[in-house]
C-alpha cells in the first residue's frame, strides 16, 4: 500500500484515478468533481 501511494504520489493524482476508475471522463467534467485543484 505505501509503495502504490508512492508511485501515485501528488496531491491530486488519486481523486483523479478515483474519478477515473469507472471509465472516461470529460476534462470539464472532471474539473468540477475535483473543485479545488488548478487547471494546471
């Protein structure tokens, strides 16, 4: 488990794979599930 949270890392990265897991979502879409994260 920490290994695998290594490997993700970032702030972001796991609410991303998160929102991901279920299939493809938009960019603008993904946007406003996450909030706060930048664009960036």
């Amino acid at each position: 488990m920490e290994r695998g949270m290594r490997l993700i890392g970032g702030q972001w990265k796991g609410s991303i794979l998160w929102h991901l897991k279920d299939g493809p979502v938009r960019f603008n879409e993904l946007s406003r599930m996450l909030g706060e994260a930048s664009k960036k």
